[in-house]
C-alpha cells in the first residue's frame, strides 16, 4: 500500500492509502466527535457526528467513511463542519431522556461530553419523546433502551466480533429499537463487552448498577486471574470496595475486550462469605483466634507430623492461579521442611512425561500472531470455554486462513472449522496418528524409526486434508487444548502433537489451566523440579498420587482439590482421612470446612500484588488495588512468617517485588540442558479418556462464587450446579433469572468492611 499526504485543520501529515480520514486524525492526536465509529469495529457512518469539512466538496462528509487522497485539506473545527456537527447532535437529544443525575454512565458519557461541546442551550424539540421498554437480557447487563442512539455498537460487535447475532434493530424510523431478536438473555461468554463500546448510558453494568459514579471511583492495574493469556484488566474501586471491572487495552494480549468471568468474578471477593480471621478445629468446631495463635499451631503440628511419621507424608497442593510469589514460597517452605509433594497440576491425569516437559508450557508464537495464521489445527481445544478472548483472535483469522480441529466431546465454535472432526475420547489418539502417517507420506525425509512406527497407519481424507494444510502454508499453527491436557493419554498427545508440529513446520502450542500454569513451572511447584527448571535430587507425589494414595498432613494454597482438581471422590477420602490440613483462602464456605483443620484468611485477587506469567512466557506484575477484608493478608506474607516461624532459611524478603526479582534472577540464567524434550516411544499408544470438563463458570473458586455468572445461562447449564451453588449465597441460587433480587443480593456485599494491610511479622 502507498502513502499520500494530506492536511488536517493546517497540519500536513503522510497516510496510508484507502486510510480513512478519522484513523489519521486520531494517529496525530486530533479529535473528530463521533458515536457509532470504533477502531475495533466496521465503519457503519450511521451517527454523522463525525462530520468534517473537506475541500472542494458541496457538503461535510463523515470522517469514518471518506478514504484519505493524495492533496485532500480537511477542516474539523470551520463553520461549516461546526454547524453539520450541532444539527446532528440536536437530533441525536431530541428522543434522549436527559436523565444524566441517575444514569449510571454520568460522568463517562461520551454522549454527555459531545453534548457539552456542540449541543445547544434550549431544544426547539416541543413534541413527546419516545418511550422504549427495557428488555431483561441477562444477570450481567443492565438495559435502559430510552437512552439508546442506535449507534449499532452492540449490534455489530456480536456479529462482527464474537460471531452471534444476538443482538439486532427491529422496526422501523421513530419505532426502531435494538434489542435480542427474540426475548432471550444473552448467551455469550464476552458479552460485557457491549457494556463499554455503548457510549450512552443504554447499557450498563447489572452488578454495579447505582453503586458510584465515575468520578468518585480509583483505579488500579492488574491481570485477569482465570485465563492463561494475561488479559489486562482495569480495577475500579471506591473507599476500600471493588465497584467494577473493565479492560486495560493491550493489543497483544487481549486487546481492548476482556471475558464476561473477568469481568464480573470480582463479586466473589466482595461477597459477604469472606474469611476475615484465622480460624482453628477443636474438637469438632470452628473458634477464631489471633494469627500467632493460628500459625505457632501449623508450626506445631507439622513438625510433630515431620517426627511421627515422616516429612515424606506432607505435601501441598496449589492453585495454577496463585501468583508466582506464592508458589515459589509454598514449594520453598515444602522444601525446606523435607518434602517434595508440591504440585499446581491439579486437573492433569498423565504425569508419564514430566521429565520430558519444556521449561513452561505454552506457545511458540505471540498471541497476536494467531489472526493471522493461514492454518490452524484445535487438539481437543473447547476455545469458547477455556480461553475466550482466543477465540475471537482466531475467528479473525477465519476471514482468510482455515481453521480445522480434531476433539472429543461437545464443542461449540463461534467461527467456521473445517474439516471439524468429532470422536470420542479413546479414538484421539488414532486421530493424531493419522495426521502424523500422512505427513510421513508427504515428507520427504523422515527417519526409518519413525516411518516404521507408523506403517500400518492409514489416514483417512479429513487427515490427508489437515496435513497437507499445515504443511503447506507457511504461516501455521497448532493449540492442544485443555481437554487434551487433561486426557489420560495426555503424554501421547503432546508427543504426537509435537510430531505434527516438527514434520508439517507449523508452529507450536499448548493452552494451559489457570492464570499462571507457566509461572508453577518456572516457581518450581512441582514435585521433580526445583525453580527454573532446575532438576530434583528427589521426586516427590504428583497431585494423583497425593490424593489417591493419601498423605498425613496437606497445604492447600487457594484450592478446594474436590472440586479444582480431576479426583473429586479420592480428594474428599484423602483429606477426610488426613490427619492435618491448613487451609489458605479467601472464602469462609466450602466442603473445606468439612476436612480442614486450620483456616488462614489471604487476600483475594484485587487485595494483593504479585505476579502472573503467561502461555506466551510474559511476566506481568500487579499491586493490590483494595486491602484486604478483616484481618485477611496476602498469601505471601503468611508463607513468609510461616518459613521464618519453622526457622527456614531464605524467608527474610519484605516485598513481593524481591521474591520476583530472586525467581527471575535464576530463570534468566537457565539453559536449555535443563529443559526436557519428548521422546519418541518405542510403540504407539491406544485407547484413553478424560475426566469430564468443568463448566465455563466453574473453573475455580473465584467464578463458583460470583452470582452474577451462577444466574447466567452457562452458570446455570453447569452439571455441577448442586454441588456448588451453595457456596454463592446463603440461599440456593434462583431457578429463573430475577434481576431485583441480584442487585439486593449484590448490594449486601457492600456492607462488609475493609481493614488495613500490614507489613507485621504476625501477617
């Protein structure tokens, strides 16, 4: 593409050609007022707020739909332009209803500040306006359609974007609104996004409905903590409490959208059922005490645990969203107490190739890079459910490339896939092994071993497609999705897939559990690993092995194993039968009450900094927006007291930031010879299965206990629904969605008080 050059408002400046006048005026820092036009979306020039003044034409034309040429002059602020601009903007207010004192948008409008700077004093509008009834769309967005301007925002992002034309106009002139085509709630897994492209105040928030205005909240910068991408997000808090939560624009990761789970789980964190003091079992009841108390108890008992029978029989359990901080910790305290039963693979089955597995896993290429691949192949990988924002990246690439997968089970694509193979889970592998045999008859040089290995395999015509695909274009990937990762097989896939990946030249990936699988693996929570790869003298128990077989004593740090974890029923015997279990958690409900015997209150995801590192290997660091609940503090500082309490060395550090700066110091100077590679087996591998996926709002403990997405359609469609809807309110979560009673049940969160943090010994 060439360039031209043009002038806006005097200023000369170079453009790409077919640029549109608007794209160059932002690049300068020059604003043209507009409602319907955003960067993300097609050009709709519905609004014609963005009216501009261009030489030897008649009249003004849109900014967002007139293509930059070569010597154009564009005025923005003459008299003509200013004039176009005032008409459509006392159009644009002749039906609005002007209720800016409640609406909850006041203060952030864009239509508010147009109207300030090119609305009149007086409107010359005498008739009624018009009257729009609001439509229930769901527990997560809030409609108010009187305010709508038809800018189609909305409309086109689920079309355009996600790919589910949920939203439309119907009707016609003075009578046309926007709406769900039928009277249905929003189904989408993103749709909280429309929620920030409206520019009025039509719709909004549910959740935060009349909480704070804009201009009274603060926000803090931090990273989703459910997804293993790092989707940036933007904290708003007022006066100690978490109001919202809305997208940090990052154009590498996730853009300017976030998923509806990042977007509404805070209310997990401000809900009421918060564990705000440590709390020990005596003789079957539960009694608060002071951390001292609490803690010298957890001292006690594992070192009489260690003595009687052995530290080999403790071992720790974390969640693969805990912060890098807190695992590094937790498996140095496991260590320097003798044990290395440590472990953040919780839903992982086959731990056959550990000592074959890469530094992290993750992917070889930028997540940007995914909408732009020419051929991409899905292993088992349900995108929608496990990493949303990933699917809209590949649905873009579906406008040029091709898209196939191969899975087992139900998955629901919201792009075009093709070839689209379904089996159950025990055919996977034949799958892959087709794919494979078909690459080895296109390739050319293949060793004689590996030719042998798959002689009798003969692929069939999807699997001649899906090769040659990845073979042939030079601009191609493969994702191995959670679901295969969780296979009990998993081993085999991984080598097969890797396979694929090596004879087809495509590059390679791996979408993991969590916010931070990749940073477990770098922390060293792992039982044959120490901190950056480092091998173990000792293996240890695997999270199958510590639930199955059993331990005397556990850590749990931020997970509930009967429901985190691939071993329900042996998690619930294992820790049932133990004779110790500490607790860490934000929460004060759960089956833990039933098997724990030490409660230690840590702060949630917005109450604590630390850091999360990505399936791309990106380290992002955060600080606590809000302090913690009650007497609550940061799960690092509680392993630190813990280490010094037990008289372990290296628990001197008074930041987050020095723990960080200890684990990154050791990576940077990690070599490959310490990194494993899969080996090819000595014969193929058959048959397998996987335990059954956890619903989209059932990933961890933060989404179970979020109301807002327990009321959604997929929070509801959850086949675990009566194991864990006790665990959101007192009450069991309503049948049918009733807005009223989630803005009451929402407002009573913001009767719990805040408490200082404090940098103490005692934590």
């Amino acid at each position: 593409m060439g360039t031209v050059t043009i002038e806006i408002d005097g200023v000369s400046l170079e453009a790409e050609t077919g640029s549109m006048i608007i794209e160059i005026a932002d690049d300068a820092g020059m604003h043209i007022p507009r409602f319907c036009y955003h960067k993300k979306l097609s050009v709709a020039a519905n609004c014609r707020m963005c009216l501009v003044d261009v030489s030897n034409s008649p009249k003004a034309v849109p900014a967002c739909a007139t293509p930059v040429a070569d010597g154009m002059k564009v005025l923005t602020n003459s008299t003509k332009a200013r004039i176009a601009q005032k008409s459509v903007m006392e159009f644009l207010l002749i039906n609005h209803p002007l209720d800016c004192p409640i609406c909850d948008q006041g203060g952030e409008c864009e239509l508010q500040d147009v109207a300030l700077g090119f609305g009149n004093d007086v409107s010359r509008f005498t008739e009624g306006k018009r009257v729009v009834q609001d439509k229930n769309i769901g527990p997560l967005i809030e409609t108010d359609m009187t305010r709508c301007i038809h800018c189609t925002r909305c409309v086109r992002f689920g079309t355009e974007v996600v790919g589910m034309r949920e939203m439309g106009a119907t009707g016609r002139g003075e009578h046309m609104e926007i709406g769900t085509y039928i009277e249905k709630s929003i189904e989408s897994e993103v749709s909280g996004n429309i929620i920030d492209l409206c520019p009025v105040g039509a719709l909004t928030a549910k959740p935060s409905r009349y909480k704070a205005r804009a201009w009274e909240m603060q926000s803090t910068a931090g990273v989703s903590p459910h997804d293993c991408l790092g989707t940036n997000i933007e904290i708003h808090h007022r006066r100690g409490e978490v109001i919202r939560v809305v997208p940090r624009e990052n154009e590498k990761i996730n853009e300017v959208w976030i998923s509806d789970r990042d977007r509404f789980s805070y209310q997990s964190v401000t809900d009421s059922e918060r564990l705000t003091q440590p709390k020990i079992k005596k003789d079957g009841q539960w009694q608060t005490c002071d951390w001292e108390t609490a803690l010298t108890h957890v001292c006690d008992q594992l070192n009489n645990i260690k003595q009687s029978e052995g530290v080999e029989n403790i071992g720790a359990l974390i969640s693969p969203s805990a912060t890098l901080e807190e695992m590094y910790l937790t498996q140095k305290l496991m260590r320097g107490l003798g044990s290395h039963n440590i472990d953040h693979r919780l839903r992982q089955v086959d731990f056959s190739s550990q000592f074959e597995a890469p530094m992290f896993p993750g992917m070889e290429f930028d997540i940007d890079a995914l909408e732009d691949m020419d051929a991409t192949l899905l292993i088992d990988a349900d995108l929608r459910r496990e990493q949303p924002l990933l699917a809209l990246r590949l649905r873009k690439s579906t406008r040029h490339g091709r898209v196939m997968s191969v899975h087992s089970g139900e998955v629901e694509n919201n792009f075009k896939v093709s070839p689209n193979v379904s089996v159950p889970a025990s055919d996977l592998l034949a799958q892959l092994q087709g794919i494979v045999a078909a690459l080895i008859e296109q390739h050319k040089e293949v060793s004689a071993e590996l030719t042998e290995l798959f002689v009798d395999i003969k692929p069939t015509p999807d699997q001649q497609t899906i090769a040659s695909e990845l073979r042939i274009n030079d601009n191609a990937c493969l994702l191995v999705g959670q679901s295969a990762l969780e296979h009990s097989k998993s081993s085999h896939i991984r080598w097969l897939a890797k396979t694929i990946s090596d004879l087809s030249g495509c590059a390679f990936g791996e979408l993991t559990a969590g916010a931070n699988t990749a940073g477990g693996y770098i922390a060293g929570a792992l039982p044959h690993r120490l901190s950056a790869a480092e091998e173990s003298n000792i293996c240890g128990w695997n999270t199958q092995q510590m639930l199955q077989k059993g331990l005397s004593a556990y850590l749990l740090m931020n997970t509930e194993p009967e429901l985190d974890s691939s071993y329900r029923d042996a998690a619930r015997v294992s820790l049932l039968k133990s004779k110790f279990v500490v607790m860490m958690t934000p929460f004060a409900k759960g089956e833990f009450l039933d098997y724990a015997d030490v409660l230690l209150p840590i702060a949630g995801f917005t109450e604590t900094s630390g850091t999360f590192i990505n399936v791309c290997g990106e380290w992002q660091s955060f600080t606590a927006a809000v302090k913690a609940k009650g007497e609550a503090r940061p799960a690092w500082k509680v392993l630190r007291v813990l280490g010094n309490l037990l008289e372990l060395d290296g628990f001197d550090y008074v930041s987050s930031q020095e723990i960080n700066a200890a684990v990154k110091e050791r990576f940077e100077s990690t070599t490959d010879a310490r990194v494993g590679h899969f080996q090819r087996p000595d014969s193929l591998e058959s048959g397998g299965e996987k335990p059954r996926p956890l619903s989209m709002y059932d990933m961890d403990s933060l989404t179970r206990r979020s109301l807002c997405l327990q009321m959604s359609v997929q929070g509801q469609d959850n086949w675990r629904r009566d194991q864990i809807e006790h665990l959101v309110a007192s009450q069991s979560l309503p049948e049918t969605e009733s807005p009223d009673s989630l803005i009451n049940l929402s407002a009573s969160s913001a009767e719990s008080e805040t408490a200082s943090l404090q940098e103490s010994s005692d934590a």
